[in-house]
C-alpha cells in the first residue's frame, strides 16, 4: 500500500516482516520489528505517521513509521487477523479476522468499539466507506 503522498510503499509478508519503502529510490526505509507469525496486510495512517498491521497472531498492532516502535495492540479476535485499515479520519480502525467477526477499534484508547457479527465463516477484508 502506498503512502497518502505516494512517497512510501509498506509491505507485509508471512515471516513477519513488515518494510517501508522509498518509492522514488526502492530503498527499504525501515524494517519493523519482526512479528512471530504471518503478517496479512500492512496499511499507513491517513496523516502517515503510522503504519497498521494484522497478524495471523490474533493481533493488530500500530507501529510508529519514524521510530518503528509499536504504540498500540489491539487485542480481542479470537482467530488469525486477516486485514485491518483506518477510517478517513485516522481516529478508529477495522479489523476482519477468521473468527468470523469484524471490529471497529478507538486506535486512542486501544480498545474495541464494536464487534460486527452474522458472518458464518472467516472475513478475508473488511474496509470504511
């Protein structure tokens, strides 16, 4: 995915690595610290300061793109995290996951604002209008 100035490239791969890269050069800008399973998508913020990924660890974390430090965990699948993506406003996220459920997320507080429900099987993507 590219950054909102499409400057920047994040991707995500199943050893658990997540990069950063300068779409201009095709230099890796910035290695996340590796995560301990597949990471399924990787997503930058809306003001591009931060980077969301979902893991197949159950979680979504959001990373800082200056520091690579993770600032929140979001904590509540019960199942591998397929996707994850912000709303326009950078302010919550969305979350689809292999048990069967989507959640919205207030990324400030790190917690789950509501959980959508009715699906049978596992969610692959889920995103805002």
């Amino acid at each position: 995915q590219f950054s909102a100035d499409a400057t920047s490239a994040v991707t995500a791969s199943g050893n658990g690595m997540v990069k950063i890269w300068s779409v201009a050069s095709g230099e890796c800008l910035l290695t996340l610290p590796p995560q301990h399973a597949p990471v399924h998508s990787a997503t930058f913020s809306p003001d591009g300061t931060c980077v969301l990924t979902a893991c197949a660890d159950g979680l979504a974390r959001l990373w800082n793109c200056e520091t690579g430090a993770c600032s929140h965990i979001l904590e509540g699948h019960t199942g591998i995290v397929f996707s994850a993506c912000f709303s326009a406003n950078g302010a919550c996220a969305l979350t689809s996951s292999s048990d069967a459920s989507a959640r919205i997320w207030c990324i400030s507080k790190s917690t789950c604002i509501k959980v959508l429900t009715g699906h049978e099987k596992r969610i692959f993507s889920a995103s805002f209008s």
